[in-house]
C-alpha cells in the first residue's frame, strides 16, 4: 500500500523498494567477478594516489586566481584511471610472481585480489584485461588535457607511465628488485610529476612552486603506500617481492616509515617559508597526532594483522585531512 505523507515523506513500498535495491546490489557484489574485484580495489589507496593532483590544481588557482575545471576534470580523471590500472597491473603481477619457481606458497586476505586470482573467481587475465581498459581510459584523458593545455602534459604524462610500467612489467619490474626502487616510481609517478603537469595546467608556466608545495602532500602518499605493503609483508616475502617492508623488516619498517612521517610535516614548515605560500598553510601541522599517535599504539612485530590495519588508516586520515587543510587554506588566501 502506498502513503504519500505530507511533505513529501518517504513512503513504506519507496523504504521497501530502497532496501530491496541494497539487497540486490550486495549480493550482485558479492555473486559476480566483476563485483568481488570492485570490492577488492584498495578505495583508501586509490584516493591517496589522487590527492596529489588536487592539490596541484588548487596550487594553480592559487597562483592565478581561478580555477579552470576543464582542465582540472581531465587531470583528476587521468590520475583516476591510471592509479585503478596500476592497482590491477600489480595485483596480476603478484599473482605471477607467486606462480614462479622460486617462490613459496603464500596467503592473503580473504577477498583481496591476490585471493581473487588464487580462488580462481577472478581469472589473471581479466584482471590484466581491465588494467589495459582503465590505461586507456587514462590515456585518452591525458591526450584531452593535453589539447586544452599543451605539449608538456604529454611529456609528463608519458614520464609517469614510464615510471608506473617499469615498476610492474618486464624486463624491469623494479618493484620485485628491491632497493626502494618501486616505492620511487610510484613516488614519481603519482606524487611529484602529477603535481607539474596539473599546475601547468591551470597556469600555463613551469613552476618549482607545486614541487614545494605539494610536497608534504607527496610524502604523506609515500607514508599511504609504504603501510600498504606492511599488511602484505609476509605474503610479498614469501613470494620473493623485495619491497622495501621485505628487505627491512617489520620493525625497521615502521621507523622508516617514522622517518617519512616526520619529513612530511617537517616540510609543511619549510615549504610555507620557501614557496611563500599562505601562513594558514601551517594548519596542515594539525593532523600531526594523527599521524604520529599510531606508531605508540602497535606491536612494532606487527605480530596482529590489526596493527597494519591501523597504520594504514591513520596514514591515509593524515593525508587526507592535511590535504582538506592545505586546500582550505589555498581557498581562503591570495598569492602573495
């Protein structure tokens, strides 16, 4: 029965049919590949790997005192789409890797998409497949907001894949060499390039202003995706991926990742003074405890998996509220 009540209340078969619509949809995530891999997507990771290019944007509209959204929709789509591709091209990349000789049986969470392809609910391929769909995707972004905005997009852009690529595919691989060398690809490829090429975008000039600015933000990212390979340690060590989590162990991994913490805010102070940048700027200090508060919470063996979980957490809150600081403080300010 229907009741329209006044004011344009909900009615109970509208309620019904909402849940109903929830029903469906949970279970179609839960029944198909294509839902269990969505699942599967890291969201936290895939928006960290976003920031940085907001943040750029918001740096541009700064300098010049507007924002162009053309270009800064085309920006955030490319670095969407690529940070989707590259989570995929990893994860198929593991799964190979813990196909080879070498390497030694290996677990992960129940639902990841390492345990997708291990189940065999999602085939390696597909994931590949849908990795080339979404560069693509990427790419034609790219060649858009080159056109509005000119050739150096593409020499950027076509540096970030470069880095991305040579992180995950062969021959290079570098992510399974160790060395620090994957984390510094995707450092380059998602913190510092993007930063470059979106405010030449909004700006039209070459600039050491979104480098400096956007650094905090960049090392926050590295913090994001250094927690990240905390939770896998042990399925990356038994599959012979040398992160850096691997090659220094638990302990001296959450020092390091100590060390990059404070390095971020550090840089909040120097970048305000260096860059000229706003003095609300500093509000970014203000996730600080976030930040830092976790490290004296966890078992520095990570002998629980909800100790990874939590520094994973508190790295990607730390990032995203300094990012929501350093925009509003951007917004309510003037250059100079």
């Amino acid at each position: 029965m229907i009741d329209n009540g006044a004011g344009g209340q909900a009615t109970e078969r509208s309620s019904s049919l909402w849940k109903r619509l929830q029903l469906a949809s949970g279970q179609w995530l839960a029944s198909s590949a294509a839902g269990r891999l969505l699942c599967a997507l890291h969201l936290e990771l895939t928006i960290a790997l976003v920031l940085p290019t907001v943040v750029a944007a918001a740096l541009g509209s700064w300098q010049v005192g507007q924002l162009d959204w053309l270009p800064l929709g085309f920006a955030v789509a490319t670095t969407l789409f690529s940070a989707l591709a590259f989570q995929l091209l990893t994860a198929y990349q593991d799964f190979q890797q813990s196909l080879s000789a070498d390497a030694r049986p290996a677990t992960d969470t129940p639902g990841s998409m390492f345990d997708l392809q291990k189940s065999g609910v999602v085939p390696p391929v597909w994931l590949l497949n849908t990795g080339a769909f979404f560069y693509t995707l990427s790419v034609l972004c790219g060649l858009w907001l080159a056109l509005f905005a000119g050739w150096p997009i593409l020499f950027f852009g076509t540096l970030a894949l470069l880095f991305q690529f040579s992180a995950v595919i062969s021959p290079a691989r570098l992510a399974y060499r160790g060395s620090g060398l994957g984390e510094a690809c995707t450092f380059l490829a998602f913190g510092l390039l993007p930063l470059v090429s979106t405010f030449f975008a909004q700006t039209q000039v070459l600039s050491w202003l979104p480098v400096l600015g956007g650094l905090p933000i960049s090392l926050l990212l590295l913090l994001v995706v250094l927690s990240q390979q905390l939770s896998t340690l042990r399925r990356d060590w038994l599959i012979g991926k040398r992160t850096l989590a691997v090659l220094l162990g638990a302990p001296r991994s959450i020092d390091f990742n100590v060390l990059v913490t404070m390095l971020a805010y550090a840089s909040v102070l120097a970048v305000t003074t260096l860059a000229r940048l706003p003095l609300w700027y500093l509000g970014g200090l203000a996730t600080l405890p976030l930040a830092m508060g976790v490290f004296s919470e966890i078992d520095r063996n990570l002998s629980s998996p909800w100790d990874a979980e939590q520094l994973c957490s508190a790295a990607f809150k730390a990032l995203f509220w300094t990012t929501l600081l350093s925009l509003a403080a951007l917004a309510i300010s003037r250059p100079g």
